[in-house]
C-alpha cells in the first residue's frame, strides 16, 4: 500500500499516492507523506478546470499514514467518505492489495466539510 493525501469528487478519488519511505520514521512511529492539501491542490485543479475557483477545504479529503509500531496504515478522513463504497476506491487508489485488512479508518474533524 501507498500513503499519501486524497480529495473525493465527483466518486472518485483525486490526490496522489506514493510508497512508504521507512527512512521517514517520525518519533511516534508514523511515516508521513511530505505532500499537503494546500500545496498539491492547484496540481488538482490544472486536472480538472471545473475546480479552478473551489478552496481545497470544500471537496471532502483526507490522508493516509503508515503507522511502524502497528504496522497498519491510518486513513484520516471526512465523516462524508466513512462508508464502504468510498473506503474501497479510497484503498484501490492508494493500492491497498495484500495490505487491505492492515487499513485503519478514523474519522477527523480537521477535514470536516
């Protein structure tokens, strides 16, 4: 599986998923992707020009970690993408393959929309 950051429009995933660099071990364990929401979002919008004059904060989104100490991957998401059907285009997109039963879903007020 791949970690990274995710916007969900339209029934799809958007964002940018890349593999897990254990040299980036953070002090509590996890590995992080080095791309933001912020920062990724106009890379977004050249794709899809309909979302030229939209905030990155009004598209449901999230990110995913890999957690070393659980060896799991922590999705933070939008309460609006807890659901089975976006949980698994959400795990395709960050090819989740063999990894699936490794994948932890938590909801996160900080992506509210």
């Amino acid at each position: 599986m791949q970690i990274g950051i995710f916007w969900f429009y339209k029934n799809q995933v958007l964002g940018i998923a890349h593999d897990v660099d254990f040299g980036q071990v953070d002090s509590l364990g996890l590995v992080d992707s080095p791309f933001t929401h912020v920062d990724y979002w106009p890379t977004i919008q050249k794709r899809i020009p309909e979302l030229a004059e939209i905030e990155y904060e009004h598209i449901p989104r999230g990110w995913i970690v890999y957690d070393k100490n659980r060896d799991s991957f922590l999705v933070y998401l939008d309460e609006k993408l807890y659901f089975q059907e976006q949980a698994r285009k959400i795990c395709d997109f960050f090819d989740a393959g063999a990894d699936i039963n490794k994948v932890l879903f938590k909801k996160d007020p900080h992506y509210q929309t």
